[in-house]
C-alpha cells in the first residue's frame, strides 16, 4: 500500500490498476512522465501473460503418481 504513491510505482505490476484509476477519477493527476501509463500498463500485461503461460504448462504435465503419460 506504501508504494502504490510512490513515483516509481508505475513498475510495479500491482499498483498499475490503481494509478490508471486515479488518472480516470482525477483529471489533474500526473504521472512522473508521458511514457509511464504506456509503460506500466506494458509491465502489468507481460507479467499477466507469464503467469498464464506459467499456469497453462504446468497444468498439462499434471504431477500425479501413475498419472497417464502424453
């Protein structure tokens, strides 16, 4: 929650949905520069899709005992 103000927290993947809401809320909010929504919102989906990626491969290779193997 501390970091969510912060400057830098346009990287951070789980600050990202808050910041962009507050620029929606507040017409007068600023990010640190012009590049950082574009930039944060390129972080939050990246690690999105690694985490989806993570998820779909280890769900194919079940590790179940006699499990069938493909």
């Amino acid at each position: 929650m501390v970091l969510m103000g912060a400057d830098f927290s346009w990287a951070l993947p789980t600050a990202w949905p808050y910041r962009f809401g507050l620029s929606v809320l507040d017409e007068g909010y600023a990010y640190p520069w012009d590049g950082a929504l574009a930039s944060g919102a390129a972080v939050h989906v990246a690690c999105t899709v690694l985490a989806l990626v993570i998820a779909t491969t280890s769900a194919r290779r079940p590790a179940v005992i006699n499990a069938p193997m493909r």
